[in-house]
C-alpha cells in the first residue's frame, strides 16, 4: 500500500473513531436523561394515584354524610 493511502486510512480512522466516541458519549447522556425522564414519571404516576384515591375517599365520606342526612 502506498504510504499516502496509508497515511489517508490512518486519519480516515482516527476520525472516524472520534466520531464514534462523541456518539458513545451522546448515547449515554440520553440514556440517563430516559432513565431520569422515567423515574420522574413514575413518580408522578405515584402522586397522581394517591391525590386520586384521596378524593375517591372524601367522595366517599361527602355521599354517606348526604345518605344519612
């Protein structure tokens, strides 16, 4: 192989690496960025459950005070 190819090659690759390292990077913080993303929802899902059952409860409560008024 001619060293000028070579030489080519050996550069085409070292960027070629570095690009994917900036991906690798970039994938990770999207990954924890999901992974943060996820575990927020959850736990508004969570908040959202117990708001829900508490006013089911006071529902509850208000419709047996009119019943047995």
């Amino acid at each position: 192989m001619d060293p000028v190819d070579s030489e080519t090659v050996k550069i085409a690759l070292r960027a070629q690496g570095t690009r994917l390292h900036q991906h690798e990077e970039q994938l990770g913080a999207i990954n924890l960025g999901v992974r943060e993303l996820t575990c927020r929802q959850e736990n508004f899902q969570a908040s959202v459950n117990t708001q829900v059952n508490h006013l089911a409860e006071q529902l509850h409560r208000v419709l047996a005070h009119l019943e047995a008024g």
